[in-house]
C-alpha cells in the first residue's frame, strides 16, 4: 500500500520542486501528464469492464464514490473558506489570470471530458 503511495506522491512532489523555465518544455509535460491521466482512465474503465457481479458490486462502488466526492467537497470547502478569510482581496484588486476559461461550461470542459472517457470505456 505504502509503494503505490509513493509511486503516486513522489512524481507530485518532484513536479513542484523542479522548476521548469522553458515554456515549450513546460507545454510537452503538460500534455504528458493529461495523456497518462487520459491512459489510466482508459484502464480504469477496462478493468471495471471486466469486473464479474457487476451489477452486484455497483451500490457498493457508489457508496464508496459517494464517501470520497463528500469527504473531498468537505474538505475543499473549508480550505477555500480559510484561504478566503486568510488572503481578503479588496473589491477591484482580485487578480487577472490569463487565458482563464469565461464560462462555467468552459471551466468543466476538461473534467467533463475525463467523465466521458471513463463512461465512454
């Protein structure tokens, strides 16, 4: 258990010590990494394709999915509500992000993406 936590954590602590100066190298790890995510989705879906008693284990895999998305919304919320109180910005003064997506559908276009290619499996 404690190996497929560190194959996991290790590469995440790397990726915020390294830093990377060349815009071009920073835009091919960037694409690397959302193609990994992509792969592993798709060997996700295949492998709970295979899964025999399917329809059986599904209430359990919801319960479980239900327990993970209200413990991470839990804890989400009160790291913003924190943050927000931690680092007040004056009306006016909230700073500009460039390329930020202008709508909500365009801010879930890449979640919504990664849903269907686990759906689509």
């Amino acid at each position: 258990m404690f190996s497929g936590l560190l194959i996991v954590l290790l590469p995440l602590l790397l990726g915020y010590l390294v830093r990377v100066r060349s815009p071009q190298l920073q835009n091919l790890i960037n694409r690397a990494v959302n193609s990994s995510v992509y792969l592993i989705l798709l060997f996700m879906g295949i492998s709970l394709a295979g899964l025999e008693n399917l329809s059986s284990q599904l209430s359990r895999l919801g319960g479980n999915a239900l327990l993970l998305f209200s413990i991470t919304t839990l804890f989400n919320l009160a790291a913003l509500w924190w943050l927000s109180r931690r680092l007040t910005l004056k009306a006016g003064n909230s700073p500009v992000v460039k390329d930020a997506p202008t709508s909500k559908l365009a801010a879930m276009q890449g979640s919504l993406l990664l849903v269907a290619v686990v759906a689509g499996v």
